[in-house]
C-alpha cells in the first residue's frame, strides 16, 4: 500500500500544470536559454562596456580628460547592462543565479565591485608591506649606528 508521503509531488497542482503546457523541465530550459527582445541590447551593452572601460585603461595617464570620459562611458554603460540583466534575468539573488546558470557569467555590478575590491586590496597591501619595509630599515639603521657607536 503507497504511503501519501510516495504519492504526493513536491510541485503544487498549477506549477505542474504550467510545466506541463511548456514540454517540461527541458521546456523550461529551453525557453530561458531562447533569446528574448533585449538579448541584443544586452550583447551591445556589454561590448560598448568593454571598449569603455578598455580604453580607459589604456589611455596613457597625461591624457587627463579622455580618460575621465572613458571612465563616465563605462559607468553609463555598466548601468544600461544592469538594467538589461535585471530585464531579462530578474532582479536580486534569483536574476544573478539565473544569469550565472545560463551565461556562466556574473552579473557586471558583481564584476565591478570585485575589480573594486580587488584595487584595494592591492593598495592596502602595497601601503603595509611599505611600511614594513621602512620600520626594517629604521631598525638596522638605528642597530648599526649602535654597533658603530660602540667600536
């Protein structure tokens, strides 16, 4: 005799009858890897972002105001990629994990705050590792001058 346990079904009764209208799971997955009318608006974005903030890195650094203007490109283009993620994704958690599962790609707010992260992490370090260096140095100054100050 089957238990209710064995009978019932995680999915309620409309989840499955919609799954069931879409040719199931595979329906499913296959209807959010169809591109939607924005998936060229978001291609674009993202390769105007690129050249964005490519060029801003490549500039040289005497070349003051064309840097400036790369650098506002790119954040307008980083918020237009948001926009077009947040469109065809969703917003929050699930439209960052739908995007990560379907492109293997991180959102750009991710990626840029990490880049972000990253620059101060190596700042951060670069300062400690200066100090050290320094406190070291002052260290065997002041070490030899002693030794010296004693022969």
């Amino acid at each position: 005799m089957p238990t209710v346990r064995a009978s019932s079904t995680p999915w309620p009764t409309a989840a499955q009858a919609w799954l069931a209208a879409r040719g199931g799971l595979a329906g499913l997955a296959e209807a959010l890897r169809a591109p939607r009318p924005g998936a060229d608006e978001l291609a674009e974005a993202r390769e105007l972002l690129e050249y964005w903030e490519r060029r801003a890195r490549r500039l040289p650094r005497w070349a003051v105001m064309r840097r400036r203007e790369a650098r506002d490109m790119a954040r307008r283009w980083r918020e237009r990629v948001q926009h077009a993620e947040r469109l065809r994704y969703g917003p929050g958690l699930l439209g960052a994990a739908s995007l990560y599962a379907i492109e293997r790609r991180a959102p750009a707010s991710l990626v840029h705050r990490g880049r972000q992260a990253g620059r101060i992490v190596l700042y951060t370090t670069a300062a400690a590792v200066l100090t050290l260096l320094l406190v070291f140095v002052a260290a065997v100054a002041i070490i030899a001058e002693v030794l010296l100050g004693a022969l």
